[in-house]
C-alpha cells in the first residue's frame, strides 16, 4: 500500500517535468499492441523481454502473437535520483550518468530451441543492453535469428530493428 502511494507520487512529480515524457500503462499498451501489429510479419517462434523495461511490452506482444515468452535481466547498478530508486523506474538518457555504466546478466538465460527470436525492450537509447541480450542468446542457441524491437528508439542514436516511434533524444520516463 505504502509503495503504491509512493510510485502514484513520483509519476505525479515527474509528469510536471518539462523535459521528461511520461507513457502511463495506457500509453505503453497502446504503443505495444501497435509494435505488435508490425512484427507480425516476422513470424517469430519466441519472444524474449528483457526486464525490467521490456516486460510489460514482451507480455504484450507474446500474446498478441500467441506464442512463448521468456524474460532474461539485463541490469546496470542504479543511483538514486531525487530520493527515487531507479532500479524501479526505466530511464533514457544521460540522468546521474546512468547509461554510461554496463549492462551486466542477472540470473541466467533460460535453454533456447527457438530459432527465430524477436528480443523486447521498452526503449533503447546506447543499444548496449540489446547487444548483449543477443550475443548471450547467440551463444546458448547459435543457430538464432535475433529481431530487435523497442517502443522507442532516439534520433542519432542505436536503432533495433523495429520501433514503435523515433524520438528526439531526450529523457523519457517509462513506468
């Protein structure tokens, strides 16, 4: 109960922040069943999310498609910010350096026999934990075929293969 107040708190707070866009879950739904629409052509046989971001948009698109999903935790140690804990709440950008630390593996990959995979992520601002999300699955199933896809992607930055829209870069706040 305490934590919801909090997070109700701090979407509030960051919704008043001018150079922060907020997708609320109505937002992030509507993008991923949008995203799921395009990757329907593509006809993959699995769909990994990489958490914590991209697992609302995994669980979404999985279903839309009807087939499997599995989640793998890619993560980078997270500061606080304002007093909120980042490792709950996905940001792009250059907040407190954030992305300029690596991203690291968190658990393990799961056995893979599929071999056309599409990997998730809410955005993708470095490309850097997309890239080891796919190199990680090309060692466990070598025979893969890896689509990238995010709901964001940014100008001038690393692009997946699929996105649901281009953004200027700047800050973006997925919650």
């Amino acid at each position: 109960m305490l934590e919801e107040l909090v997070h109700s708190m701090q979407r509030e707070i960051f919704k008043k922040i001018p150079f922060i866009n907020f997708l609320s879950l109505e937002d992030i739904s509507e993008r991923s069943n949008a995203l799921a629409e395009q990757l329907a052509k593509e006809k993959p046989d699995l769909v990994i999310g990489i958490a914590n971001g991209g697992r609302y948009t995994s669980n979404i698109i999985a279903n839309y498609l009807g087939i499997k999903e599995v989640k793998i935790h890619i993560g980078r140690k997270r500061p606080l910010l304002l007093g909120v804990d980042l490792s709950e709440i996905a940001i792009a950008g250059k907040i407190s350096g954030y992305l300029k630390r690596d991203p690291y593996l968190i658990g393990k990959i799961p056995e893979i026999e599929e071999e056309k995979i599409l990997l998730v992520d809410d955005d993708c601002w470095t490309g850097k934990s997309i890239k080891l999300a796919k190199k990680l699955i090309e060692e466990v199933q070598p025979k893969a075929r890896v689509i990238s896809a995010t709901l964001l992607a940014y100008e001038d930055q690393f692009s997946p293969d699929y996105y649901g829209e281009m953004v200027v870069p700047k800050n973006c706040l997925c919650r």
